[in-house]
C-alpha cells in the first residue's frame, strides 16, 4: 500500500484517514448504507470489500465522524493490463450527501491516479509501457447524474457502456447441438489452468487490451464461484484434450433479496476464436441455464459490454435474455 497523499482539499468536517485491510468491516457496513438507498442490482460484502486491498498499489482514504463512524471513502488501485490504467471507486453515507464530500473526494482520487501512474511509468522507463497513453476509469450506474456531472467537470469521458441481462427460466431451454469431438463438460479443476489459456487467446483474438490473466490471477476473485455451474467445451478430438470454450458461474445469494428473485450469474463467458460459429457459446449458456434452474434459480443473469466486437450482446438476445439496469465506464486519459 501507499500512503494516501495528502488530504488538505478534503472536507474538515470528517477525519481523513488511510484506509487499509483493517477498515473493511467498516467499509463493508458503509457499503450496505449507501446500497440500501441507492439500490444497484447487487449487495456488497465484507468477503468482496476485502478483495479491494489484493492489488499491491493502491492508496485509500476513509473519512469518519466525531463518533468514529465511517461515512466516505476513496480508493485508488492500479490494475494489470497492457496500458497504465487506475481504476477508483467510492462512496458517502447518504446522510452525509450534498456536501460537497463526494466532489472533493473525486479530485482527490484523480490526483492520487496521477501520482500513482507516475511512480509505475518512472520504475518502467525503456520499455513500451512507459510510453503507453494512461486512464483513470470509474464505473457509473446509469441514471446517476450527481456523478456523472462531477465526471464531465473534470474531462472523464463515457467510454463503454455495460448492460445487466437477465433470461426468465420458466420459458424452455433449447437444445444446441455441437459438431464433431466438441462436447460440454462439468468445470473440471484439471482443466481449470487450460481454460485460463483460453481465456487469455480469446481476449488476443479480441483486441480488448486486457492483459493476459496470470495464475494467481485467474485463482483470485472466487469467494462466490459456482463450480456446479461452470462448464467447459471440450474438444477430444486430438491425444489431449483442449478447451475450445468457458463459462464460470457465481452464486450471489446476498443480492437475491434486493433483486426480488433468485439468479444464476454467468461472471464469464468464452471461445477461442478458431471454434467460433460452432455453437459453443450457444452450448455452455444453455448447460448453465439447466443447471441454474435444476437448483431452484428464477433467472439467469450476466453482465455484457454492449460495444463487445464478438457480438456477445447478439448471442444472449437470441438465446432469450432482456437487458435490465446498464452502467457506463467513464476514463480520463493522463
């Protein structure tokens, strides 16, 4: 962790602190506040809260009350991938809202991504990454002017826009044939590493500009994975088998009251680019589907990039899924 930097500019009627792997209880509990009012399609927990703190740059502050209460914070992380890029994210008590608390909190955290992105451009000198166009990005729901007005005033731009889809599960599931050796498979640990190659060729073949997923960053992130519904599309055609395509499935039973319904969530979905066109997509989808609805789940539901070059939006319409709430990447290049 690095030290916050310094908090002059922040509001003086809450002490600013650093915030680390210590406060996440408290982050957590500020995180239900705001959700409780805001309403986004997800609930928060402590287990996800904690998983702020796993990228090895990252600077927070948390503002607190005369009680000691937490009611604002701000974080900064710098995220792997091929390009300098920081995302930030933040939140203040609605009881403490319209005091210009979550503006000043915003200059902040750009300020801390400038310095943050320098220090990474200074250690990578000589090679192509230090002279590679940095971000700052934030994720906005839809709907949330306040933000989105604060964004605009300090050149953030909206750059991709995100739709939640959902599929109403009482309505039959087709059937989808695959070709030749190809078949549909339980998510199997010894393929797990596999399935992580193809992940990293399909996001190539994609020019997405993510960077590749190392080991231990593919085993990260599964407080809630579904192994019993994740599948992968197997091609036993040749001595080893090869994965053409993956699909990974959470289990988010903290959002279900908020969401009024019980969900299966596909986190991830892929295929390699040469198996394209042969129903792959089609085969894992409609397997979770099954097996979402064998444990009892109303909908499944995933999240999408509507600017995906696969035409993964596409793919979902015709398989049954309705968009529902969207949120938009906002980025400032520094």
């Amino acid at each position: 962790m690095m030290r916050p930097g310094p908090r002059s500019a922040l509001p003086r009627d809450l002490a600013w602190l650093p915030l680390g792997p210590a406060d996440n209880q408290d982050l957590a509990h500020l995180l239900h506040r705001a959700e409780v009012v805001d309403d986004p399609p997800y609930r928060t927990t402590a287990q996800e809260t904690s998983e702020y703190f796993i990228d090895p740059t990252y600077s927070g502050v948390a503002g607190r009350d005369a009680e000691g209460v937490m009611r604002a914070f701000g974080l900064v992380r710098l995220r792997p991938a091929e390009k300098v890029y920081a995302s930030i994210i933040g939140i203040v008590d609605p009881l403490w809202r319209r005091r210009g608390i979550g503006g000043a909190l915003l200059h902040w955290q750009v300020e801390r991504a400038r310095h943050l992105i320098g220090v990474e451009r200074a250690a990578a000198v000589g090679t192509p990454r230090a002279e590679a166009p940095a971000h700052v990005v934030t994720t906005v729901l839809e709907g949330d002017e306040r933000m989105m007005q604060h964004l605009a005033e300090l050149n953030f731009e909206p750059r991709r826009w995100y739709r939640e889809l959902r599929r109403d599960l009482s309505v039959p599931v087709p059937d989808v044939d695959l070709d030749g050796f190809l078949s549909v498979e339980p998510w199997s640990e010894e393929l797990d590493d596999a399935a992580r190659r193809a992940h990293n060729e399909a996001l190539l073949s994609d020019s997405t500009g993510q960077a590749p997923m190392s080991v231990e960053e593919w085993a990260s992130g599964r407080a809630y994975f579904a192994p019993a519904w994740s599948f992968m599309a197997v091609d036993r055609s040749g001595d080893r088998a090869r994965v053409a395509g993956y699909l990974r499935s959470g289990r988010y039973e903290q959002d279900w009251e908020a969401l009024g319904w019980r969900e299966g969530y596909t986190d991830m979905l892929g295929v390699r680019a040469e198996y394209r066109g042969r129903q792959v997509g089609e085969a894992l989808l409609t397997a979770a589907m099954r097996a979402y609805a064998r444990d009892g789940m109303q909908f499944a539901a995933t999240g999408v990039d509507s600017d995906n070059p696969t035409g993964a939006l596409d793919l979902y319409h015709e398989l049954g899924y309705t968009p529902t709430r969207g949120s938009v990447l906002y980025s400032l290049q520094v």
